[in-house]
C-alpha cells in the first residue's frame, strides 16, 4: 500500500473514473475525493474519503489539505477538474466572441485552480520516494498543435496551465528529488464535457472514461524521474508544448 491518494474533481466523467480503477487497483488507501458536491455515483466504501472543495475558494483547499496531511502522505495527486462550455461559456469561433469575463473565469477554472490545488498539496507528498501530480491539460492547450484556431478560451487557459505545471515541476524537484508533476492528455472521451462535440474525424478514437482512466494510470505508473513537467497523452506519447 502506498498511502493516501486525491482526486480533486472527482465528480467529473474521467475524475471518477479514476476514482474507480483506484479503488480497483486496490495500491492506494484512503482515496481523498475532493468536489464540490459529492460525485453522483458515490457507494459507501470504507477507502473513500469525500471532502468539498471549491478550486476557486483557496479557503476550501487549505481545509482539505489539513484532512489529507492528518492520514498520511499522498504519493498519488489527479487534478481532473476543467471547464469548456457551462453557461455562457461558449468556446469561441472567432475573435468576435472574445469576452474579458468570460475568458478570465476559463483561466480561473483551467489555470488558476489546479495551480492552487499543487500550492495546497505539493507539499504533503513524501520527500523519500516516489510521488506523481498530475493536472488533466488538453492536446488543444499544445501551441505547436494549433493548426484549426478557435476555442480561445480553452485553448489559452490550457497553455497556462502547462506553463504553471512545468515552473511548479521544476521548484518541487529541488526539495522533492523523485516527485514528479506531469500534464496530461486523457483522449477525447465520452462525459459532459465533451458530449456538445461529436467527433466526425475520421479514425478518431473516442474513450469510455473507464478506459482512459486505466491509460491515464498505466502511463503514470511508468513515467521515470526525466519525465518530470512534461505533457503525455493517454497512449503515453509525448504531445509538444
Ligand atoms: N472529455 C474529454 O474529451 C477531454 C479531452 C481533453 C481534456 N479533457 C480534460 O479532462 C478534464 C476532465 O474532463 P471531463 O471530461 O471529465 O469533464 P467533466 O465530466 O465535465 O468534469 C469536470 C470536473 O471539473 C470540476 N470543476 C469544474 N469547475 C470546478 C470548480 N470551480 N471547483 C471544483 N471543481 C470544478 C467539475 O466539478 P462539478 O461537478 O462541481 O462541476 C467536474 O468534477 C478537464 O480538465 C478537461 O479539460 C477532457
């Protein structure tokens, strides 16, 4: 057993989906899933451990990390939160929908939140071994893969977060020699957030959250100490900045 992990946006397609190939793995326990409202699914397991979090009220983090760091240290953090369309956000087609405040709360939401969840939560992970972060970005975030334009937002919000991730990799080594934080890709696959978007490319491949989960999983687990602030898809292949 290797002690505690969290899932913060556990309520989230892919974020429960990890919840559940978790609790099958069976390495990790208590499993902190931190939302906020508790996950739809949710089934009394004595590994499960729900805490209310806000990414956008530091507050609610400072209080979850307090409950974490009292049963142990966590050497498995997901941060699967993420926004693309809610409301009035609209992924923009043209510079014409672009919208002070509708892109400062994608930032907010994409951005500015996971990095206050790995303020909050780097540093409760082990000194002595291994230990991964890993922040749910989007191939569309890549600036060397933008060949179509559109989603603004989501797109740039998805940038800053790697950029976040990457400085945040590089000052957690200094006091963490074997902790690794990493952006990831899941795939497109099939939740909430997706379903307003049919894929019509032809041979794209379109996951169950159950299935990117696992990949998600399988890739960490493999990932050595040079992998630290990179950006990986589900496949484990590593996608450009
Ligand atoms: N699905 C895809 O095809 C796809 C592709 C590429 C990247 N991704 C990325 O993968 C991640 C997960 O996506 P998903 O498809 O699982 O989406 P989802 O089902 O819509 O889940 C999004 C999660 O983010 C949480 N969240 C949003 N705002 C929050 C806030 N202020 N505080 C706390 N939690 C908040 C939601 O919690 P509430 O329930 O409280 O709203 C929910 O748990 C996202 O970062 C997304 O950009 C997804």
């Amino acid at each position: 057993m290797t002690g505690p992990a969290v899932v913060v946006g556990g309520s989230g397609g892919i974020g429960w989906a990890l919840v559940e190939t978790l609790l099958a793995e069976g390495k990790h326990a208590p499993v902190f899933v931190l939302s906020r409202q508790r996950p739809a699914n949710w089934r009394d397991d004595p590994r499960l451990v729900w805490l209310a979090v806000d990414l956008l009220d530091e507050a609610s983090l400072a209080t979850a990390a307090g409950e974490i760091r009292a049963s142990g240290e966590p050497s498995l953090i997901l941060v699967a939160t993420g926004v693309l369309q809610t409301g009035d956000l609209v992924p923009e087609k043209s510079m014409r929908a672009l919208d002070l405040d509708r892109l400062t709360r994608i930032f907010q939401i994409n951005a500015v939140g996971p990095a206050l969840v790995a303020k909050h939560l780097l540093p409760l992970t082990p000194r002595d071994r291994r230990s991964v972060l890993a922040v749910l970005s989007a191939r569309v975030g890549s600036i060397g893969d933008n060949q179509l334009g559109g989603w603004y937002g989501y797109r740039a919000s998805k940038a800053a977060l790697n950029m976040l991730l990457r400085t945040l990799a590089i000052e957690h080594r200094r006091t963490r020699p074997m902790g690794l934080c990493v952006a990831l890709h899941p795939g497109t696959v099939e939740t909430t957030l997706s379903a307003p978007f049919p894929t019509t490319a032809p041979g794209k491949v379109r996951l169950t959250p159950g299935r990117s989960a696992r990949a998600l999983l399988g890739v960490l687990g493999k990932l050595g100490p040079e992998a630290n602030g990179g950006f990986y898809a589900w496949d484990g292949q590593p996608i450009a900045w």
